[in-house]
C-alpha cells in the first residue's frame, strides 16, 4: 500500500517574478495614464527645449542654432526619460503597499522577492520602449549621432543599466513613502536634476556653487557619456569613472535599501 502525498507549492523566485512582471506590464496596460506620461513628457521637453527654444538657446552650443541645440540636449531628454520612468515606479510601489495588495502577496506562497523584481523588470521594459520611442523621435526632428549605430547602442546600454539602478532607489523611495502623494513628492527632486547638470546648459556657464554641484551630480557624467558615445568624442577618464561609479552606487544602495524595507515593513499598514 502507497500513501499518497500532498501536492506543493513551493515558492520558485524564476515563475513567481514572471508572474509579478506580467501582472505589472497587464496593470501598465489597463491603466495607460501613468506609463504614456513617462514617455509623452520627455517628447514635450524635446519638442519645448529642442524646436521652440532651439533657435535662440542653440546660440552658446556648437556651431549654434537649432539643430545643434538639438543634439546637444537629446542626451538629456534621453537621460530625463530614464529618470521619469525609474521614479514613477516609486508611485506603482507605494499605490501597492497603501491598497493592501502587497499584504495579500505576504500571505500566499511566492517568493518574496518575486514582488520587487515584477515591479523592477516592468519598470525596465517601459524604460527601454520609452528610450527607443524618445531616441526616434529626435531623429525625426532633425538629431544626428556622428557615433553611428555602434555608439547609438553603446550608449543605449548604458542608459539602459542606469535605468536598471535608478528602478531600485525608485522601489525603495515607493517603501518609504506613507502615502501615494508623499512618493510623487519625493521623486521630484531627482526628475529635476538633469536641469541642474549640462544637460541643456554647458556647465561652464553657471555660477560656481551650482557648477560645483552639476559637474559632480550623477546626472552630468551620464549625460556626458552618452553625448560621447553617440557623437564619438573623448568621454574622458574621470567623466567615465563617475558615471560607472554613480550606477552602481544607485543600484547596489537602491536594492540594499529596498531589501531591507520590504523586509522591516512585513506588518506594515
């Protein structure tokens, strides 16, 4: 005589992340508001900074003019969609943790971390679509890349780790919010940083406290890198130590960060 055994189900962290990376790309897709502003407001930046101001702004950049100011900023708007994109999964997460859905995850049989990396690899591919539809875009109004195709895709890369790093600071800054409105505010400092780097200005031209903080913020070597990249100029030893340095900083500190918070709140709410 056999006896029988009970079926299990046991935690896989590989099927239970899919799970989570469908459920937020299905959430993403039944709620479009939040994910096309992501990718339409860097569009508008393009559009505002690039063929309105261009003519006049493109002055101090290059050979000057509008489609000069355009190439200089795409790295920027590039480098802003990243940032709008990582942060607003700060606001995914903490919508998450208020509405209770992460209190029900705790109480079924999946693998804890399979909740943060269905939000991380959502976030990532809304990322990488949001990079691809600005990149061409910028094409279309007249951005050149001297670089070619090699160092479209080099730089591209590297937006793409950066966006990898700047989703777990977002997933943490979602944690440590109590509110979905308190998660909105806190990303907002970040989302503006490009603006205070050589993103649209050359630093050169800023007073010498900001340009202290531009140069060194992490915002500026990434842009600096990537306008490298794509443009084929010397990036510079120092420029690419800081921009690898300042990724992984973010990254390994943001998921550190948000390890521990999901752990710490298990009870929150």
């Amino acid at each position: 005589m056999t006896t029988a055994l009970a079926p299990t189900n046991r935690p896989q962290v590989v099927r239970d992340s899919v799970t989570m990376l469908r459920r937020n790309l299905l959430h993403a897709l039944r709620y479009p508001g939040m994910s096309a502003w992501t990718i339409v407001q860097p569009v508008m930046f393009l559009v505002l900074f690039g063929v309105v101001f261009g003519e006049a702004f493109g002055a101090g950049v290059g050979d000057g003019g509008r489609a000069a100011y355009i190439t200089y900023i795409t790295p920027a708007i590039l480098a802003m969609t990243v940032a709008i994109g990582s942060m607003m999964t700060a606001v995914s997460v903490a919508s998450d943790m208020t509405e209770g859905i992460i209190a029900r995850f705790r109480t079924m049989a999946i693998a804890p971390s399979s909740v943060l990396t269905g939000h991380v690899l959502g976030s990532l591919i809304l990322n990488v679509l949001g990079l691809v539809l600005v990149l061409a875009f910028a094409f279309v109004i007249g951005y050149r890349a001297d670089g070619g195709v090699g160092g479209v895709l080099a730089a591209f890369g590297l937006l793409v780790v950066f966006a990898y790093a700047l989703t777990w600071l977002g997933v943490a800054l979602g944690l440590s919010s109590k509110t979905v409105e308190g998660a909105s505010n806190v990303i907002l400092p970040i989302m503006l940083l490009p603006f205070f780097g050589s993103g649209f200005v050359p630093v050169d031209t800023m007073p010498s406290g900001i340009r202290w903080f531009a140069e060194y913020q992490p915002f500026t070597p990434i842009i600096e890198t990537v306008r490298g990249l794509v443009e084929s100029t010397d990036v510079g030893g120092t420029t690419l130590a800081l921009a690898i340095g300042w990724t992984v900083v973010i990254g390994v500190g943001g998921y550190v960060w948000a390890r521990a918070l999901y752990r710490r709140d298990a009870v929150r709410r």
